[in-house]
C-alpha cells in the first residue's frame, strides 16, 4: 500500500529515546515509547516492517546487558523476503538456568485506508486525539479523547502498546535478575496481519535456542490486545490458548451452455450459491463450547470465471470461507464441509430437474431424455487418488505447478494447482474439489488433563483473583480466564494438538503446501509451548478509531505480566 498521504515525524534516534525512557517512570516510559512505535509506520507487506525492526534492534542495543552480552541480542531475516524484514530475539539468561518464558508481540500493523481524511494523522496519536476532542457528534470519542486516559493511531492497540510492554519488562527484569529463577527470551514478529511469516520461521529458531542453551519452554505470553466482546462487557479475559483457523476453498466445474439452452447446463455460480447459503455464517457449523466466544464460517470471496460479456454460462466458479477451529481437526471439517458440499449438489440437482420439468410442460415438448445435472464431489486428496487412478500423474503435475513458485499469492496458487489437476482430467463431468489453502493457524490451549498445563492454568488463575479489586477499581470490570482468544494470533504457532492422522490429512488436502504455506507443524507439536495470551486492553482495533486504555495497559498489566512470569518459573 502507498503511504505517500501520511504525514510522519521525525523519529527521534533510539539511543535519545533510551535515554530518556531510562529517566521515565514506568507508566511514562510505556506511554513515551508507545507513542514513538506508533509514529513509526509498519504496514503489513511495506518496507516499514523492515525499519521498526532495524529501530527496535538498535533500542535494545542500547541496554548495558545487550552492550556485555551482544551474543543475546539477534535477528533473524525471512526468508526470500523482498521487503528485507526479520525477527528479533533478545535473551535474558539466568546462569545455570533451564526454564524460560517468551515474551512476544508482533510489529506489524493493518494499513490506514481506513482513516480516509485524516489519513495524514494515523501515526500520531497527539494530532488525533485533538481531532476527536473537537467530535461533538460522537460523544464517547470525545470523552475518551478530553480524558488524556486513552491513545489514539494506528498500532497504538494492536500492538505497539504491546511491544512496549514486553520491551519494558525486559528492561526492569534486566535491573533486577534476582527476581527471575529462570530465563527470559524476547520475541518481535513481523507479517502477524496476514501470513504470520515471522512467527513461523521462528521455531526452528526456538528450536536451536533449546538446544544451544538446553533449556525449556515452560510459556509464551503474547500481548496481543483484548477488548469488549459485546456491548456492555464487564470482563477483561486471560486466554490460555488460540483459536485456529482454516481457509476451505471450492473449486466448482459445471457444464457450459448457451443462454438459449441454458436447463441443458450446470450452472457452477449457482452451486457455488447453494454451498454459500448452506455455510455462510450458519452457526450450527460452529462449533459449541460453554462460556466461550464461538464464531461461524464466513465467505471472504466468491466469483465465477468469466472476465468480459458473452452469452455463455460460466465455465467454473470459485468460493473461500473463513472457518476458526477451537477443538475439531482439520479432518473433522474437511469432512463436515463436503457432507454439506454434496447436500448443495444434490439441492442444486433437484431444482434443476424441477425447473426442466416446468420448461418441457410449459413448452408443450415431447419427453427425451433427461439432461444429467449430477456433479461430485472429491476432497483434494480424493481428486488426486482418482486422477492417479485413470493414468494422470497429479504429483508430477503439482511439482511442476510448484516449482518455480517466486512469492505470488498464495491462494491463487492454490486455485491454479486444482485447475492445472482439471484440465488434465479427461473426464470433463461437473465437480467441485474442495482443498484448504494459506493461512492455517493451528488452534490450542491449556489442558487441564496435563500436569504442567494445569499448574500455568492455576497460576492464571491465581493472578486474576489476585488483582481482581485493582481492576474492578480502574475499570469497573472483572477478569476471566477463558480458552481461546478470539482473533487470530501468532500464538497460534507455538502449540499443536492435532495427532500425526490428522496432520496429514491438512497437508495431504492443501494445494503446495511444502512450497506455498510450509508450516512446521510436526516441529510445533514437538515444541508444544502454551500459549497464553495477558494483553493490553483497548477498542476499535483496525479502525479508525482505535484507541488503547492507558491506565491498565500501562499501569496494571506489566506488573501482571512480570508476576505471571515468575511465578511460572518457579
């Protein structure tokens, strides 16, 4: 995206910023470096993600510990990547230490289209919070702004405030070791808006930590930001896992025809419709958990073939869904999403053989035989099974489909390597082939049934009940310790509880999957960190009116965080 209409200061160097945050008290140190990362821009997909990384590194740098100890302060670039942007680890060792909490929060932010007019102020928290002073229209703006208590811009909410957080526990952690039995590593993470590159190429990272150091992961606390679930919410919510989530994709091949003779045909568009209305924000697809915040499947993208006019049907037709996984695997939906393909067909069968028989009688023709509006339905692994079955070799198609993969998008990739497999297909009869594509995000939590879960479980517990009167003080709220955070996480990357059946059945059901999306998901289910979400707490995240809460996000949380943290290394 193009930032050529923001307006950005000018970023004071990160040694003037250390030294002034090091003279700060600890609510103004995260207030001051907050507002410098906002004005900092790290869209998702620009070069930006790149300088907060060169700037976070050279702040870091800055630290006595880091000046002793330059071996603990890394980075790590992505791979192949064109933008030049890297992870950052920074390691705070106990001498003869084992156990070790990562703290980590990602970098990036969603871009700013969405700030229309003022476009120009979305990294600068100051110009906005004047603005909606002046915002008579939008009384809770208003009183949010002339309150001094709330941040405005652009990452402010997610993450920035987060990255800060950690960054600023680091530091206190750094004056006082004596309070830590244990290790602490910091973990900065670009591309979290969309792909999760950054975390994904870190385990083998976390890996080669481990066995450098031979120590263990006994959590990961992202900060990623909590806010109200519905209008009126009393809780600010402790999440001891992620949801996960799968994009399952149809390709749908129908029988073209001409406008004139259009009952002869089958119309993929229409049974792309059916398979839309039968899973489109259907919650009896959700799946049911008490007490937790279960969301439907929804459909991001829907369309047919055709790019310009003409009098034929459409030849094919396409439609992706968004789908969270809190317990089921990737097999129980796969399986769940062709019963309800199938349905579709069957529906669209029905209605087709409806619609002749009305034609014929309404046009007084004589009966012949009966067009054939049948279409079947294979999961990808079915497709490539049958195609190996009649001859076509579906491996070899697929490598080749792959092999000069450069960085293009990966869904269309996906798309292409289906078609690549149909037009191989001599057998031309209507179908849909349903697949996942990029992103997967594993889903995880603690587990009651295992020890040292449980023991992480009790301590969150244990850490909400103990600053439930200095919440219910600032906010008037309570905490809650829940199972998955709702939106989707790098934390998602870090712990997996699929078992190796069910594992294949995503990779064996995933278009290039080695190539286009290659989660290590045999090397996170090795690592198996929980993953445990303490975040900072605000509002209208990927709006324009985003907003952080300073007075827990600067004053309650840290000291949180940093109890969490040790009692979990005990």
């Amino acid at each position: 995206m193009s930032l050529q209409h923001v307006q950005t200061t000018r970023v004071p160097e990160a040694s003037i910023v250390f030294k002034r945050m090091m003279e700060m008290d600890e609510f103004e140190r995260l207030e001051y470096l907050t507002e410098v990362l906002v004005s900092i821009p790290s869209v998702n997909g620009t070069s930006g993600e790149a300088d907060i990384a060169e700037y976070l590194i050279d702040l870091l740098r800055q630290a006595s510990y880091f000046q002793q100890n330059p071996e603990y302060l890394w980075s790590v670039p992505l791979k192949d990547d064109h933008l030049g942007r890297k992870n950052i680890f920074a390691f705070l060792k106990k001498e003869n230490a084992e156990k070790t909490i990562i703290f980590h929060s990602h970098m990036d932010t969603v871009g700013v289209e969405d700030f229309a007019d003022l476009q120009k102020f979305a990294f600068s928290p100051r110009d906005l919070q004047e603005h909606f002073k002046q915002q008579t229209q939008f009384p809770e703006l208003k009183e949010c702004a002339e309150s001094g208590e709330w941040m405005f811009g652009r990452g402010a909410t997610d993450m920035k405030s987060g990255a800060a957080v950690h960054i600023s526990n680091l530091l206190y952690f750094m004056e006082h070791p004596e309070e830590l039995e244990g290790n602490l590593l910091l973990m900065l993470n670009p591309v979290e808006e969309n792909e999760h590159t950054g975390v994904i190429e870190s385990v083998a990272e976390l890996q080669s930590l481990r066995e450098k150091h031979n120590i263990t992961y006994k959590a990961a606390i992202n900060n990623d930001f909590v806010t109200d679930l519905y209008e009126g919410d009393s809780s600010i919510n402790i999440y001891t896992g992620a949801v996960g989530k799968l994009l399952p994709c149809f390709s749908i091949y129908g029988r073209e025809a001409h406008v004139g003779e259009t009952l002869h045909g089958v119309d993929p568009s229409l049974v792309s419709a059916e398979i839309n209305r039968r899973i489109n924000n259907n919650m009896d697809l959700a799946e049911k958990m008490e007490g937790e915040h279960m969301l439907p499947p929804t459909c991001l993208q829907q369309r047919d073939s055709k790019d310009f006019y003409n009098v034929q049907t459409a030849l094919k037709s396409r439609l992706y869904f968004n789908l969270f996984i809190y317990e089921r695997s990737p097999k129980d939906v796969m399986d769940q999403l062709k019963e309800q393909a199938a349905e579709a067909c069957r529906e669209v069968e029905q209605y087709m053989k409806k619609q002749y028989e009305a034609f014929m009688q309404r046009g007084g023709y004589p009966r012949g035989e009966t067009p054939d509006w049948n279409v079947d339905v294979f999961t990808f692994d079915e497709y490539k099974e049958y195609l190996q079955n009649i001859g076509v070799q579906a491996n070899q198609i697929i490598n080749d489909m792959t092999a000069d993969y450069k960085g293009e998008e990966k869904r269309e990739v996906a798309f292409a390597i289906v078609e690549a497999l149909q037009q191989a297909d001599p057998n031309r009869k209507p179908k849909v082939v349903i697949f996942f594509a990029p992103p997967y995000c594993p889903h995880n939590y603690l587990r009651e049934e295992v020890e040292e879960e449980e023991r992480l479980l009790h301590i969150l517990k244990d850490i909400a009940e103990t600053y439930e009167g200095a919440l219910k003080k600032q906010l008037n709220k309570e905490f809650q310790v829940k199972k998955f955070f709702p939106f989707l996480s790098d934390s998602s990357y870090l712990s997996l509880h699929d078992t190796e059946e069910e594992i294949d059945s995503l990779v064996e059901n995933f278009p290039g999957y080695e190539t286009i999306y290659p989660v290590p998901v045999k090397k996170i289910r090795e690592a198996n960190i929980p993953a445990i979400n303490l975040g900072v707490y605000g509002k209208d995240a990927h709006q324009r009116t985003e907003r952080l809460y300073k007075p827990y996000s600067f004053g309650l949380l840290p000291e949180l965080t940093r109890e969490a943290a040790k009692l979990m290394l005990k």
